[in-house]
C-alpha cells in the first residue's frame, strides 16, 4: 500500500476514535457564549438612577403650585425580574409656599417601591412606582401629614437602545389639598451607565456520566455586572450526539429558568426568561 494512503488512512482513523470517543463521554469542559442580538437583550431593572435615587416632581399644568421630593431608597430583587423595596429615608420637600418664592422641609419618610419589566422580541416593556409618607413640623403654620407618589411607565426598542413613555406624580398635605400631574417622555437614548447595553453571557463548566450531564458552573452574567446563579441538570444522547439541559434559578435568579441546547461540542439554543424576559438564541 501506498506510504501515503497509509499515514492519511491513520490519520483518518484517529479522527474517528477521537469522535468516537467523544460522542461516548459527551459534553466535558467549560463553555460560553455571549448574546447581544436585540431581540435577546436583557435588563437589570434594579440598578435603574430613578430607583435608587427617587425624585418625585409634580407640576400641573392647570395651576401655579409645585412639589419637588427627593430621597435615597435601596430597590431589592424579586424573582421574575421584579422589584420591591420598603424602608425610611431622608425626604427633601421643595415646594412653591403661598407667599410665593420658594421653600424646603426636610423630614423622615417611609418609603415603598415597586417594578416589573417583561420582553417580547426586540421591545422590552415596564412600569415602577416609589411612594413616600411622613409628617412635617411647622409646614405652612402646622403640623402635616405628607404624601407622595410617582410612576413611569415605559417601553425599550432593544434595536435603538432608546426608552419612552410617562411619568405620573401626586402628592398631598394634610389640610392643604393635593396636587398631580402627567407628562410623556422619549424616545430618547438609554444613559444609565448601570444599566450597562443588554448583552448577557452564559457560563457553563459541565460532566458527563452516561446519559447524565451535570454542571459544576452555570451562569448568566448581565451587562449591569448582574450574576444569575443555576442549577444545572441535562441528558445527553450519544447516537445524535445531542445534549438537553434545563437550568433553574436561585437566589436573585430565583423564577428564572432557561432550556439549553448543544449538538456535539457547541451550545445552538437557549431558550426561556432570564429576570422576566424571554430569551431564544438560535445558533
């Protein structure tokens, strides 16, 4: 036989062994794969400015008085991407007094906060909310029961990383009456640098006993800097050389879950939510 036909035939052959072994053991190894296509972008709602330092502004349209509130809050994550929090702050009151000009109050509030985002294809669509309450001192010649709430509502195009939509706000004093107003907004280009762009990479250290696939490692790591931890559980078929895992989430993963898909040594589908919005990668 030809020196040639010999040395590419064993070579040929050990590339069927290696296959073959490897269609024996499946899927062993760290593996990754980012995602940055705007139809699976996703964001982290928590770490948004107006959560974190919430202005309530209320200046309607049809009278001359106005309420500037400001505080600190802290937004805490729940599962499905959604957002509460609840605790006391420093309150700042600016507001137009009846003489005119312009006057500030400080005082103690107890504040809520409340937040969810969803996503269909390339719009990402959510609402948050921050009330406050607490009472002032010598707040136009008495004592006064405060209140304030603001709401926006809004929608992200993922394909022009811009946000729109509106804003409510209301607030009252005990014996002075209340005030509210509305206003839209956007689009306008996204510019919290804690919201980071969207894209979110998948982290995988897996094993292979049999038919069943294990994960030492698996993550999602958002652009805000965001961990998702997950459990790992799979199976894999040797005769298609094909892999099914499901990852489930906990802790601030928790009711999140994602399907993957590999054939032989490279993930192709990802498929489900990851904090409230759907994702379906297709490789």
């Amino acid at each position: 036989m030809n020196k040639k036909v010999k040395f590419f035939g064993a070579i040929l052959s050990g590339l069927l062994a290696a296959s073959a072994a490897w269609a024996q053991t499946g899927p062993s190894g760290p593996y990754q794969l980012t995602v940055g296509d705007a139809s699976n972008l996703v964001w982290d709602l928590a770490v948004i400015e107006p959560l974190r330092d919430v202005s309530i502004e209320v200046s309607p349209s049809n009278s001359g008085g106005w309420v500037n509130i400001h505080f600190v809050a802290t937004p805490v994550r729940a599962s499905g991407g959604k957002v509460a929090g609840a605790g006391t702050s420093t309150v700042t009151l600016e507001y137009e007094p009846e003489s005119g000009g312009t006057a500030t109050k400080t005082f103690t509030g107890t504040y809520k906060l409340s937040g969810s985002i969803s996503s269909s294809k390339s719009i990402a669509k959510g609402s948050f909310s921050g009330t406050v309450s607490g009472t002032i001192n010598d707040f136009e010649g008495a004592t006064r029961n405060v209140k304030a709430t603001g709401s926006t509502s809004f929608a992200i195009d993922n394909a022009t990383k811009t946000v729109s939509g509106n804003n409510k706000a209301s607030a009252s004093a005990s014996g002075l009456g209340s005030i509210s107003s509305k206003d839209t907004f956007g689009p306008k280009d996204l510019n919290d640098p804690d919201l980071g762009n969207g894209n979110w990479t998948l982290d995988l250290t897996l094993a292979t006993s049999g038919k069943v696939v294990t994960a030492s490692v698996a993550n999602v790591t958002l652009s805000s800097g965001l961990v998702l931890p997950f459990t790992a559980k799979g199976t894999y078929t040797a005769k298609t050389q094909s892999t099914k895992i499901v990852l489930t989430g906990t802790g601030v993963a928790k009711g999140t879950s994602l399907q993957i898909g590999m054939i032989g040594n490279q993930v192709k589908t990802v498929k489900g939510k990851l904090l409230g919005q759907s994702v379906n990668v297709a490789r």
